[in-house]
C-alpha cells in the first residue's frame, strides 16, 4: 500500500518537530510523506491556537481543503495540534471537510482512527496523557535541510501564565528519557546534521529521574570521569535541564548545540556555567519577558518581576559577555497603562535585545486571564503600543548587529541565500544571520560547511561575512 500524506505545521518549533514524530508513526502504517496537497491521500494540518489570528489562518486553510477535496473525491483531512485539542469534536461538526480530530498526546493512535477514517467515518481522539512524550519514536525529518535539526525533550507546561493556552492544548509537564535524547542527537550526528536544537515549552524545569547508571550523563554535582575524560552518573540520579546539556554537549562534540524556550524564573546559573564551558553550545539565550513592568507581569503570573529579571539578565551577562538575548513581548495585556508600556520601552532599551517576537495581547478561552480580568486595553491603543516596541526594537538589533562589524565568527552554513543564488546563508553563534559569498578560493561552500567569516555589513535582520576560511568541518562553536 503507498499511501501519501502532506502534513503541514503552524506555530511553534515544537509543532514541526510534533510533526516529525506524526510522519514516523504514519511510516510505520504506509504512508510516504509528501511536498504538496495536491499529490496527498491525507492532509495533516498541525494547527495553532496561541493567538485568534493563528487559529483564523488555519480556518481559512480548512475551507481550502474543500477545494482540494471536490477534485479528489478519495482524500482525507486532519487537524492536530493545539486546535484540535482546543476544539475538538466542535471542529467535526463546524467544518464539514475535516475527517479527524488528534491532539498532541494522540499521535500514536493515529492508524486505529485512520483505519476508521478509511471506512467513512470520523474520528477523534484527544486525550491528554500525564506520560507521553514519544520518547524512542524516531522522527521522519520533514523539510529539512540536513544541517539543523529539533529534538524534543520535553512536553507540556505546568506554568498557567495567565494569558496562554499551551496547559490547556498541551497538557502536563513531561521530560523525556535522557538515554533517548542523547542517542536521537548521536544519530542526528552519523545522518550528517551539524546543528540541534533542543525544544520544550520551558526547558528549565526539565528533570528525568533515570533508573540506572549511563556514561555521558552528569549528577548533581557528583561527577565521576572515567579515563575517555567521559562523565559518569549515579544511579537513581536525577538529571536536570544543566546535566542534560552537558550530557548532548559531550556526546557529539562536533554538534552545535541551541534550546528553547528558557523561562527566567527557572533559569540556573548551572545552565549558563555549562553554556559558557562548552564551545559546541550556541551563545544565545531566548528569555521571554512578556512585559517590563512587574505589576503587568504579577498579573500574567510569570512569577518573576522586573528585578528579578534584569538581575537573570546580569548573570548571563557575567558567564558569557558574547551571549545574544532575544525574547518575546506582548503588548495590551489586561489593565496595562500608558506607563506599564513604558516600563516595556525603558527594558527593551536597558537590555539591548538581538531580537524580539512581539504581539498584541489575544484573549483565549478557558485562561486565567479570560476568567478573572477583562480585555480592557481598546484595540487601537494595543497596536499603537506594539508598533512603539516594534520601532525601538528595531533600532536596538540594528545596534546589536552593528557591533558585530570587524568581528571574524564560525557560521555554519545552512543553505542558499533567497536573495542571491551566488550567496550562502548561514547562522554565527548569537543566532544571527549571516550572508556569504558561495565560492571561496575556489572552494564551493555547501551546507553544513563551517567557515570563519570576517562581518564586513550589517544590513536589518542579517549580516554579510567575507571568508576567510573554510574551517575543518568537525569545528563548531564560535
Ligand atoms: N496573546 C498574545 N501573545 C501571546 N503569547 C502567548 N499567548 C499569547 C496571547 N494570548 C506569546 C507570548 C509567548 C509567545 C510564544 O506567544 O509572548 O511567549
Ligand atoms: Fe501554538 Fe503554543 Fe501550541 Fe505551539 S504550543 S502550537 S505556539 S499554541
């Protein structure tokens, strides 16, 4: 049986690599995964509901799959993801052309709900699991480029910000089994990808309590070397979100190593000791901030205030001065003020962002937010605030790439430039993009190539790099 399937992802990484792990268990039942609609028998969308916007798009993308369906009457559509958790059994009966409903803990059921979807019934399945986290699956890797990769390690949240939806879609707080993690990043490094990025919803509070004794793995602070200079754990220890980074660091010491999403009321120093001790993890931190003012955030329930997060700030400041820092902010949360917002300004500008995802404040159903505070902050004035961050913002990473001028990085190289089928694009250290010519002394650069680049530009959003060498392909790191 060859079966096709199109699965597309919106939202965050943790979707694509969701989506990764969809791909791998659909092989298993026959399905090859492929580039377009048009040449599926299934259509997969891995949905969104962080902000009304991103469920809107994907509504309109639903009513699409009429089109696609009145021309091929066999096909069948899917929603996944944070809609499908968040909507269920509502988006059978709303939307006529959808076949199946799974939420993010479902996944492994999906050729049971298939088999039924085949004999022309709907199915749906959306129970949330305290245990899942798809730990041995192998992930098909989708769009890839064959340079970087996500590996997730954990799922769920337990944090209940009041304006986010992710505990209801996604359910508890799970770590995956570290054994598993390190081997997907091994064999990452034997399919040839040079970059991993470690994904969970607040990677900080990753703990695994492991059952027996692993090399590679760090205890809390109880390190044993054995003669390889390997680290050893104690059994029953318990590995923490610092350890796990080590664990990958030392593992595949040719792998360039980034994570996301950090939370700054859980941020260690550990995690940065062990950022700033290894040259293969990637010097950028993404530390959402939501707001700079502490009532704003006392509100949000980030459990952190403006202090508190400008001291976190500091200490990644200390271990590693080269460190780039973005975040996220959003603008028009429940009873901001004229002077709340300007607490957001005066932080962006204090702390000199490399870049930021910014946001109007969107109501979701079920939040705290939605239950206990009304959406006060009137439409236009949320916008107008958002567009002041978005302008200083905008200033503050054209400084922080401008002080990059002169400088010579390693950037790995991930593709061809969009603009410029002469140029290459890759990523330095801080995450930032830089732009290289695609011959060098005759050498033509390819993917997952690192090389040493003088930053000769800096230009909004990226940077331009002459080379001044091609270094050994095992060199990672800045
Ligand atoms: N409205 C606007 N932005 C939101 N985010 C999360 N929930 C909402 C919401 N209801 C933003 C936060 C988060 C990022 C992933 O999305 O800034 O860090
Ligand atoms: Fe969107 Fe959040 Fe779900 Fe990711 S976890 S898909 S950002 S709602």
């Amino acid at each position: 049986m060859n079966k096709r399937v199109y699965i597309e992802s919106y939202g965050c990484q943790m979707n694509v690599s969701d989506s990764e792990v969809v791909a791998s268990i659909l092989a298993k039942d026959g399905y090859t995964p492929v580039k377009t609609a048009e040449e599926a028998d299934l259509v997969l969308l891995n949905t969104c509901s962080i902000r009304e916007k991103a469920e809107y798009t994907v509504m309109q993308r639903i009513n699409e799959m009429n089109n696609l369906k009145a021309r091929n009457r066999d096909l069948k559509v899917g929603v996944l993801g944070c809609m499908a958790e968040r909507m269920r059994e509502d988006l059978l009966e709303k939307k006529k052309v959808v076949d199946l409903v799974v939420g993010p803990d479902a996944y492994r059921t999906l050729p049971e709900l298939l088999e039924k979807v085949g004999t022309g019934q709907k199915a749906v399945n959306v129970i949330l699991s305290r245990e899942e986290t798809y730990g041995e699956i192998e992930p098909v890797r989708l769009d890839t480029n064959g340079v970087t990769a996500f590996v997730t390690i954990m799922r769920g949240c337990d944090n209940m910000c009041a304006f986010c939806v992710v505990p209801f879609t996604r359910g508890r707080e799970r770590s995956r089994d570290a054994v598993s993690i390190t081997s997907e990043c091994r064999q990452l490094v034997r399919d040839g990808y040079k970059e991993v990025t470690l994904l969970g919803q607040n990677v900080d509070s990753y703990k695994w309590h492991q059952t027996g004794s692993i090399t590679t793995a760090v205890a809390n602070g109880t390190r044993s070397v054995d003669a390889k200079g390997r680290h050893n754990v104690n059994a029953l220890a318990t590995v923490d979100f610092a350890d796990l980074l080590e664990m990958v660091a030392l593992a595949c010491p040719t792998l360039r190593i980034r994570y996301s999403t950090s939370h700054p009321k859980d941020m260690t120093d550990k995690v940065l000791a062990v950022m700033s001790r290894y040259g293969n993890i990637c010097k950028y931190i993404h530390l959402p901030v939501q707001s700079g003012s502490s009532e704003v955030l006392q509100r949000m329930n980030r459990g952190y205030d403006r202090e508190w997060y400008l001291e976190r700030i500091a200490s990644i400041r200390q271990y590693m001065p080269d460190c780039a820092i973005s975040t996220d902010i959003i603008t028009g949360f429940c009873g901001e003020t004229e002077e709340d917002h300007r607490q957001t300004l005066s932080l962006i500008e204090e702390v000199g962002y490399d870049m930021a995802f910014m946001f109007k404040y969107s109501e979701r159903p079920k939040t705290l937010a939605a239950r206990k505070y009304p959406d006060d902050v009137p439409e236009d004035i949320k916008g107008r605030r958002l567009q002041e961050v978005i302008d200083l913002q905008k200033c503050k990473s054209a400084e922080r790439l401008a002080s990059y001028l002169g400088q010579a990085h390693a950037v790995l190289i991930e593709g061809v430039s969009k603009r410029s089928a002469e140029h290459l694009y890759g990523r330095n250290t801080q995450n930032s993009v830089v732009i290289v010519p695609r011959v060098h002394n005759d050498i033509d650069l390819r993917p997952g190539m690192v090389v040493h680049a003088r930053i000769a530009h800096a230009s909004p959003g990226s940077l331009q790099g002459a080379v001044l060498e091609v270094l050994n392909e095992k060199v990672v790191g800045p």
